[in-house]
C-alpha cells in the first residue's frame, strides 16, 4: 500500500487488525488509549469484538479466555496498568495461549507521570509475573517498525503457543511518521488451525483442558521443561537487531525504541568529529541479541536508556567483562537529549575505562 | 437387561476429590445433566475457578479453561465473544471466588448482559484452603480465622450476591436455590436449565446460587450439615427467585447475527 502518514498507537491497532487480530481488549490508560480508541471505530467494521473491560485485570483474563477459543487476541496497556495484568500473563504462558499484549511505557514507580519511559525493561524481559516463563518482547523503534513486526509477533506466538510483547514508549506511540502497510491483509479464516483450543468438542474428539493447575511436582516440571525446550527453539529462530556502524567503532552505544533513533543521531553527529561510533539496536529484548553483541570489539560500550539502567545488565552479560560498559539514562519520563549522550561519547572517546559518574 | 439408571454424559468418569458430605458432587451432576439433556455438551465450554472446585475441568464433560482465582467472568466474556452466540459457556464458582476476589469481573460480567451462566457455591467458608471465612460466612460462624465467631464489629457483615445483582439491568435471570434436601435439589436442577435455556436464547446474564455444604470445614457430620444449612443458611440467603425478565430478555433487540450477543 502506498505510505501514509500515522500515529505509532493506531499504526499498532491497524497492523493488528490487518493481522488478523479479531478481538481486543482493553482499560484506558494514557499513554495508550489511542490503541483502544482506534480499535473500538474499526474492530465493529472488521467483524471482531472490542471490548472496554472494567479492569486491566479482566481485560488480560477477557483475553485469556478469547486466545483459549482460538481467537488471535490482544490487549494493550501503559505501566500502571501491566503490572494489574501480570496475573494474568503468567496463567496465560502457564496454559499456553498464544496473544499479544502491548505496553506503551510511561515513568514510574506507582502511578508515576505519563512521559515516556523505558523502566519496565526488567519487568517485560525478566519478571512479567510468578514463576518460569518468557514472553517474546520486541521494542520497535519507528511507527513502520510496529507495522513490521505486528504480524510477525502474532505468527510466532501462534507458532510456538507463546505470548508476545510489546515494549514501546509514550514517544513512539504518540509519533506520527509515513507508514506502508502490507498490501494483502491476513484473512483471520485463513490462519493456521489451533487443534487445541477450547471450542466445543462438537461430539468428535476428547475434551480440550487448558489449565495451568499441576499438583505433582514432576508432571509440573516436565510441562515447564517442555515450555523451555520451545523457548530455545524461539532463541534459534528469533534475534533481531540493528547494527548501525558498527565496523569500525571503538564506542558502541547499545539502545532499543525511541533512545535507539536519538542514539543513532549522536553517532552520526560524533563521526563527525572523528570519534569512531556505532550503534548496536537490539529489536527483539527476549530473546536479548547477547551473540552478536559479543561479537563487536569496541574499546568501549555505552548503554543508553531512559531508565536508571536496566538493559545495561544484559549488555553486560553479552559483552562479559571483555571491555567496560557504560550508562548514560533520564528517567522519570525525561528523554536524554543527543548533546547529553554526545558529551558521554566525547568523554569516553578520550578515556574508554569512563572513569567518573555513570548515570 | 432394562437400564433404569445411568450415570450423566455431561460428566467424565474421573472420580472426584470432594469430601464426604460435600454438595459440589450434586451441583456437578445437576449441571452436566442439564447440559446433557439440552443437547449442547459437545458446543460447551466450561471455566473452572479457583477453590475446592478447581478440577471441575477434569469432571465435567466438554471443553474446559480453568481461570485464575475470580476471573472466570472475564475469562468466560473471552470466550463467548469468541465463539459467539451458538456457544454455550458456563462459570463455576464458590463464594470467595466470585463474592470476594471475584467482586468486579462478577459485577460487570452480569451488568453488561454477557450471556454466559454463572453457577455460584455458597457455603459460606473457604473449603479449599482450609476453612478461613468466607464473605458469605454468617455472623457467629466460627472458621479458621474467626475463632471466636464471625463478628460484625470487626470482620463486617456477608454478601448477599442474589440481592445486589439482581439490581442491574443486564441480568436476566438470578435465582438463589438449595442443595439441602430432594425437592431443594429438583428446584435446583430447574434453576439451572432454565439458567442456560436463558443463555441459549441470547437473554442476557444468568446466575444460580446454590446454598451448599461443608461438613470438613463446618466440624460437623454431613446429616448435621444438611440440617444448618436448611434452618442457618436459609436464614440469611433466602431461596427464592430475585430477578426474572427471561420472556424479553435484558436487550432490546435481538439480531440475526451471531456475533451479537
């Protein structure tokens, strides 16, 4: 389709739809509404539900329930509000259903602001509820990048009964940038069959259960070494990043989202001045792009976030202990300007071991 | 040989976790042979909470998601929105799933006019963890955690579910029966079909709240059960019929299309 130009928040719920999504859940909660909003003027036209639940926490269970009869079913949400449906996502990887579920991150803790933010890294990529699991995540950085990576998210959850997610800011999705979407919509009647979902047995096969309840600790043990067997499967298939020159860099800057693109200007702006730059770009945050990160030899690397520093953890693991990482983050819903990051790169350009505040 | 008894299809053939005395076998079989004789096993789903009723998806005879604690509503809504309206999709739940944890998804499931059945267990105390108080404990009920006797004072007063949803506007049909002696449990039975019937018909939310049993946790016998439950129970949850608009249903048009519901 020829390019238009589109709020990153409804670029998200017409990818969805375009996708195949059919059912959307929701709660209003800024700054995401838009999704909702958008959703509830086109899903009705598309032949789906959307739905406004009471709760977030019965929004993520309405979706339970939709992805448990086969529906391709998705809900979104900002910070406050995915920690309500946490809950839920754990029963949801515990049973296997396979949905998307969206945050547009806004400053915390508590009810926090409503700028963007990058602070729930840790909660999407390590903690999204009790016990053994993983979601997909990935972390668009341009409103086509969301259109991109929708269907995809949705096909591989499908694939490998395994939620997705999407960690995005209030900046990307209140952005509006040109958008081509894809010129065959996915026919929803059309997707591949889901043979284990609860539809009625229609008197021919024995009953579908979805249930996450195993009392026996072995039969328990094996289903989540069975779920982690698949995990790696997905760690095979899915590792996406961007590698901005990065050939001949002696200062990497490793960020995802919306401080991957004012990241991406300070290289630009630091080769300028003869300082060797790249940026590394993980899309995908679990499964983390650790291999080709420890790939690059820089003299330094300088993770960049608009948290106190939480993805800085994984790129310490990746580049493990080989050369120093750095941090250089705002938080609070306050974005690092490219000058800020630039007088961070000048300074480690002289002395790679950053000795002096990381922040 | 002439059969003159069998058991329902509309359960499995697992044999069950419940106590002696325990009414929940009752409601099983009255569920499954209310869907049995309706002819809808095989387009059922059911949603099993969170309580003593939790392998309810090992018993029951059709498709089953088991929730988390309180949010069968949602997870119902879920599925009957995905299914549409030829699905026949049911909740079971106790009294601290649906009249506690489960207050909201229980409310706005019922005032949107989600047509789904909900069948509720009342009896009165948390039976799966072990007997604390439940928000239908009676006041003067010793549990676990009202050793001294539930008091008003302090632990405030129970929930009369029937009552308060028989309020809103999406509910079709609320109906509070009886597990306590034999015509109870066939006025019980009729609650349910009518409880489904309602929902086939796409007239909006239904509820049957079954007063029941739990002599483990109540320290007495099962007949001593029975007995507080008809003289106590009845006391503060009247039996009865508390909403009924299952002629016109709750909405005021019905299409022709299945996904409206």
């Amino acid at each position: 389709m020829e390019p238009i130009l589109m709020k990153g928040n409804e670029v998200l719920a017409q990818a969805a739809i375009f996708a195949g999504c059919r059912q959307y859940f929701g709660y209003p909660i800024t700054p995401q509404t838009e999704i909702a909003a958008y959703m509830s003027r086109q899903m009705p036209k598309a032949g789906g539900v959307y739905l406004q639940a009471e709760s977030e926490v019965a929004a993520i269970n309405m979706v339970l329930g939709a992805g448990a009869a086969g529906g391709r079913a998705m809900t979104s949400t900002s910070s406050p509000g995915l920690s309500l449906m946490t809950e839920g996502i754990s029963y949801i990887a515990g049973m296997d259903i396979p949905c998307l579920i969206v945050n547009v991150q806004r400053g915390g803790p508590g009810l926090g602001g409503i700028q963007p933010s990058q602070a729930d890294y840790w909660q999407a990529t390590r903690a999204l509820g009790h016990g053994d699991f993983h979601v997909m995540v990935f972390a668009p950085s341009s409103v086509q990048e969301i259109a991109d990576l929708v269907p995809r998210a949705f096909d591989l959850a499908d694939q490998y009964r395994v939620p997705a997610m999407f960690l995005m800011d209030g900046s990307l999705g209140q952005m509006m940038e040109p958008v081509a979407f894809p010129d065959k919509p996915a026919d929803p009647g059309a997707l591949p069959e889901k043979p284990w979902a609860a539809v009625g047995n229609g008197g021919k096969r024995p009953n579908n259960i979805l249930n996450s309840l195993m009392l026996k600790a072995p039969v328990l043990e094996a289903s989540v070494l069975e779920r982690f067997d698949r995990y790696e499967a997905i760690k095979q298939e899915l590792c996406e990043y961007e590698a901005y020159r990065t050939g001949d860099a002696q200062i990497v800057l490793v960020a995802y989202g919306t401080t991957a693109r004012i990241a991406k200007s300070v290289v630009d702006e630091a080769r300028k001045e003869g300082i060797k730059a790249g940026l590394f770009r993980p899309v995908t945050l679990w499964p983390y792009p650790y291999e080709p990160l420890s790939r690059l030899s820089a003299r330094c690397f300088l993770a960049v976030e608009m948290s106190m520093g939480q993805m800085v953890e994984d790129v310490r693991l990746a580049v493990n202990g080989r050369a120093p990482v750095h941090f250089y983050g705002r938080t609070g819903g306050m974005i690092p300007r490219p000058n800020e990051v630039l007088e961070r790169v000048r300074a480690l350009a002289k002395d790679p071991s950053g000795k002096g505040a990381d922040r | 040989m002439n059969t003159i008894f069998k058991k329902t299809a509309g359960l499995t053939d697992v044999q069950t976790h419940y106590c002696p005395g325990c009414t929940h076998g009752i409601v099983h079989r009255l569920v499954g042979e209310v869907l049995e004789e309706l002819g809808v096993l095989d387009r059922t789903v059911g949603i099993a909470s969170v309580g003593c009723s939790v392998m309810a998806y090992e018993y029951f005879n059709c498709d089953m998601v088991q929730a988390p604690h309180g949010r069968a509503p949602a997870v119902a809504t879920g599925v009957k929105r995905t299914l549409g309206r030829d699905s026949v999709v049911f909740t079971y739940q106790g009294d601290g799933d649906l009249a506690a944890i489960g207050t909201a998804e229980t409310v706005h499931a019922a005032t949107r006019g989600e047509n789904i059945t909900v069948i509720f267990i009342n009896n009165a105390i948390y039976g799966m963890t072990g007997g604390q108080m439940a928000p239908t404990t009676l006041p003067g009920q010793v549990t676990q955690t009202t050793p001294n006797a539930r008091n008003v004072l302090t632990d405030g007063f129970p929930i009369r579910v029937m009552e308060m949803l028989a309020t809103l506007d999406g509910v079709a049909y609320a109906e509070r029966v009886s597990s306590g002696d034999i015509p109870d449990i066939q006025k019980a039975k009729r609650a349910i079909k009518k409880a489904f019937t309602c929902q086939m018909e796409g007239k909006g939310f239904s509820i049957v709240e079954v007063l029941s049993t739990c002599p483990t946790n109540w320290g007495i016998s099962p007949s001593e059960s029975m007995e507080w439950l008809q003289t106590h129970m009845t006391r503060q949850y009247p039996l009865g019929v508390f909403k009924d608009v299952t002629e016109t249903g709750v909405f005021p048009v019905l299409t022709d299309n299945p996904m409206d519901l």
